[in-house]
C-alpha cells in the first residue's frame, strides 16, 4: 500500500532515552523512599503511558503515581530530557522519506512541550509537519487518544496514514484508529510483542523501515 502520512512514535523509535529516562526513574525511586531498581528492569517503562506504567509496574495507588511522575519530571525535566540519543542514521531516513514525497508527523506519549524540545535539540524537528503529545497534566497519554488528536489536528486520511512504533501500543493504538502499524524491532518491543499486538510489518532497521513506507 502507498502511504502519504506517517506518525512516528519518539522514545525507541526516533531517539534512544534510555538513559534519561531510567536515571529519572531511580531518582523518583530514592525520592519515594523505594529501593532503587537495576536499569535494564527500567526499560519495560520506555514507550507507555508512565501513571499506567507506575501502577502496573510498582503496584502503586494513582495519587502515589502522580507523585511518582512529579518526583521523575524533577530530574527528566532539566537533565534526563537530553540524556537521549538519536538512532544512527535516523536524520538520513527522516530526510529520503520527505524527499520521497512522504509527510511527517509525531504521535508520542511524551507531554508535547517535551517532545518539541526534543526534537528541536537534536535538529530533528525540521522533518516533521507537526508534533502531537499528551499534555503535561497527563492528558491524552494513550497511544489511541494521542494518534485520534494527530488525525482530527493535521487533518489527516487514515486511508493514507501509518504508524511507526516500537510497542505495542503503537500498534495498538493505531488499530484504534483504522492505521496500520509498522513495528521496529530496534527499539524496546520484541518481535513477539510487536507480533501479538498485531503489527502489519516489521523492520529489523532503518534500511528495512525506508523501504517498507516508500513500497
């Protein structure tokens, strides 16, 4: 299929945050008085929702998870927001696509003041037609909501849009919303999350994702 629109997620599909991402995380941990987790057990909250993430992954109430987010935006805020890296090769892909004729958009999680500081940091920000995020009072933060606002916004035809991603609610979410979702498996999804979820392909790299969209 010949797509016009891609939404492309932010955390392990355009940029790497893992660093950030994690360090705010054990920052809110000594904050909260919680033993302080091994990194790589961290991961698992890259890419979803964190109030979800805080509830699920650390059994906490909902008003300790709004806590816990006010403890992370501490560090993330100034210091953790830039401890991130984007993909190799990631500036390369983003500039072929737009020459292709493709036009570009974000559909992330992460609040979308955030984001464009982001993006506008690493000179990634020029690639896109424009950025959809949840808000910073953490509305809006699922996928589905977030993909439905970049629609209904940009004025985009979910007959002519895809969704990158590497989660599965990236998937999920664009399933929501009638999109097909392209999953990247050098993320922080599996192959059998992204599968399960119902992906409707895969690229194992960059290379592979260019050609997926220009097909």
């Amino acid at each position: 299929m010949t797509y016009k629109n891609v939404l492309f997620d932010l955390d392990g599909t355009l940029t790497d945050p893992a660093e950030g991402i994690t360090n705010s995380l054990m920052h809110a941990q000594r904050r909260l008085g919680m033993a302080v987790s091994p990194r790589e057990e961290l991961f698992v909250f890259i890419g979803p929702p964190l109030i979800e993430s805080f509830m699920s992954e650390w059994g906490l109430s909902r008003a300790q998870s709004e806590q816990a987010l006010i403890c992370y935006r501490e560090y993330f805020t100034d210091r953790g927001i830039f401890e991130n890296v984007p993909y190799e090769g990631i500036e390369a892909c983003l500039a072929d696509l737009r020459a292709a004729g493709l036009k570009l958009y974000v559909a992330t999680s992460k609040p979308e003041p955030l984001s464009l500081r982001i993006l506008e940091h690493f000179g990634l920000l020029p690639y896109f037609e424009a950025v959809a995020g949840s808000t910073m009072d953490e509305q809006r933060t699922k996928k589905g909501e977030v993909i439905a606002y970049a629609l209904h916004s940009f004025h985009l035809d979910p007959s002519e849009t895809v969704m990158v991603g590497d989660r599965k609610h990236d998937v999920l979410g664009a399933r929501e919303n009638g999109l097909p979702c392209i999953g990247v498996l050098y993320g922080y999804g599996s192959l059998e999350e992204l599968t399960a979820a119902g992906a409707a392909a895969l690229a194992a790299d960059l290379d592979a994702l260019s050609a997926l969209l220009k097909s």
